[in-house]
C-alpha cells in the first residue's frame, strides 16, 4: 500500500486566467448556498436543506482533475458537485423548488441532483449510499474497456458505514478505477470524528485495504487540486481505486434544522479564518495575479447568474396532476 502526504501548494505558478476561474468557480457555490440559505427561509425550498459553505475548495479543486467522460456520485451536501460538474444554476434551484424544470423534474429536491447528460448520478441521501453506486460505474467501465475514473464523494460519517468497507474491499478486489474523495468536515451529523473513529487519520484506513491513499488541506483549492489531479493520474493509470482525504470543515450547521449544539461558536469562528476563498483570494492578490477589480467583476457576474436562476425558479411550471405516477411505477405498454 503507497500513502503519500500532500503538503501545500505554492502559489507563485498559477496564472491569472486560471486563478480567477478557480475563484470564479468557489465564489459561485458559496452565493448560491447564500441564496438557497435565504429562499428556504423565506419557504421558497422545503424539505430538508444542507449548504456547503466553507467546503467549496474540495469541490472546485477536485473536479478539476476530471474529464467529461468521469462520473460523478455525491452526497447530499451536493449543490456545488452539481454546480461545478455543469449543471445550471436555474436547473438547480428549479429543483429546489419543486418544479418540473429541475434537473430531476421537481422530484428529488436538495439532496437529489442528478444529471445523466454530466454524468453527475446524484446527490443521495443516505449516507454512504453513493459508493456501492460507484463501485457499480466503475465496474462497468472496466468491463467495457472504458477508461474512465468514477469519483465518490462521502463524508467522514460514511467511513462508519458497512456501505464504505464493502465499496473499498470490492474496489480494491476487483481492481476498479474509483477516486474515493472523503470530505472529511469533522462532523457526521452532530457527532465529532474523535467520538465515532478510534483512528481520526482516516487515510491511513485504506491500507488494510492495499489501496493508495493521500490526505490533503481540504482548505486550500490549490493543494487539492494538484494532489487530485496526482490521485486521478494513478486511477487512471493502473485502473485501480485511490483514497483520497480532503480535511475541511462545514462553517453552517449540518443541515437548516440542526440547532448546532455540538460545537461552539469559537471553533466555527476559528475555522472561518481558514475561509478557502478568502485565503485564496489574498494570495492571489498579494501576487498580483487578481486584483480588486477581477473580484469585483467576478462577484457582479455571479449575481447576475443568481437572479436569472431564481427568475428561472420562479416561472417553471409545476408538474401536472396527470403526470404525477410517471417514474414511480412501470407501466407495461402494448408493443
């Protein structure tokens, strides 16, 4: 089994072009999180709601070492997989709402995004409930002589689950290309790591699996980035999987009915000055590869983007009354 560490990356050979997308890109999960904060507050969304703010760099550095062709399979912290991967954003709040012109039709709402075109299966709201899925992916590709990654995004919470060591067992057995991403945020639900795992180094669990693994600063877009990018080389390479540990942290509570009583004030506040964007952004700056005008610009263009998706939201139709059976039970038709 090879464990790597990847240390921070220097910041000095991004240019500027580069720079602002992954900026651009991190900037757009966290206002659409904002505003899905506030429409659910105001009952436009309902049902169960979990934001991703804090944790945009995982998404934004991982999805970049994919291709078009990789599959995605998330959690149900997945708005800005989905948003990243190339879902719109009037898609996704459509869904949100309920409406028929929502990726998934209006059906699934927040924890079920999905996009067959993006090769984006889910969104799943079980925990852990995604990996078994993508052991199934990559299996398929291998017998189809793809060469493909599939990559599954799971929390700290899902290495506690029987769905994540029979997804790591099978994986490694059958040598299938699966980047296994844990967003490790600390947290699984209200329950800190240090009370669910006897070992809080979750990387090194891959090794009884013989499967390479690597942990990264979950906070920083570059470092995840780079090391994912390693992490994919390897899966793609060898057809074998690769954990892969982004260590992060969630700055909402678990979901919008989560009371929060589990952590203080102080440590969120403390992690808050980790924030990948704004750490992000002053490197930059202070580099001179983005300026204040490049952010200004970049946030002007972002809520633009927000108002024509919530105007998109706001006129889909609902479904009809007719159709509302359709996709729940197979209907046998006449040849």
């Amino acid at each position: 089994m090879h464990r790597k560490e990847s240390g921070k990356t220097k910041t000095d050979m991004v240019d500027s072009v580069h720079a602002r997308h992954l900026l651009h890109s991190m900037i757009r999960i966290r206002r659409l999180e904002e505003k899905c904060a506030e429409l659910y507050s105001a009952m436009k969304i309902r049902g169960f709601l979990h934001l991703y703010d804090g944790e945009e760099a995982v998404a934004v550095g991982v999805l970049e070492a994919l291709t078009g062709d990789d599959a995605v399979v998330a959690t149900y912290r997945e708005h800005g997989h989905a948003l990243i991967r190339g879902i719109g954003m009037g898609a996704i709040l459509a869904e949100m709402y309920g409406k028929q012109d929502g990726c998934s039709r209006g059906r699934g709402g927040s924890m079920h995004l999905f996009d067959g075109k993006a090769r984006f299966y889910g969104g799943n709201a079980i925990v852990g409930g995604g990996l078994p899925m993508a052991v199934g992916l990559a299996l398929a590709d291998k017998m189809q002589q793809r060469s493909r990654v599939t990559c599954c995004f799971f929390g700290d919470g899902a290495v506690a689950e029987g769905e994540f060591h029979e997804s790591m067992n099978l994986a490694a057995l059958w040598h299938l290309p699966v980047l296994f991403v844990c967003e490790n945020n600390l947290y699984a639900m209200g329950t800190a790591l240090k009370y669910s795992q006897a070992v809080v180094d979750l990387a090194t669990k891959a090794a009884s699996y013989g499967v390479a693994a690597a942990a990264v600063d979950g906070m920083d877009v570059l470092a995840v980035e780079k090391a994912a990018k390693e992490a994919a080389e390897v899966v793609r390479g060898s057809g074998k999987p690769f954990f892969f540990e982004c260590r992060t942290y969630r700055f909402r509570a678990h979901s919008m009915y989560d009371p929060e009583l589990y952590r203080s004030k102080a440590e969120v506040e403390e992690w808050k000055g980790r924030c990948p964007i704004a750490t992000f952004a002053g490197k930059m700056k202070d580099q001179g590869t983005v300026g204040d005008g490049d952010i200004e610009k970049i946030e002007q263009d972002v809520a633009r983007e927000i108002d024509e998706a919530v105007a998109f939201a706001e006129a889909s139709p609902w479904e009809s009354l007719e159709d509302l059976t359709r996709f729940v039970y197979s209907e046998r038709r006449a040849p």
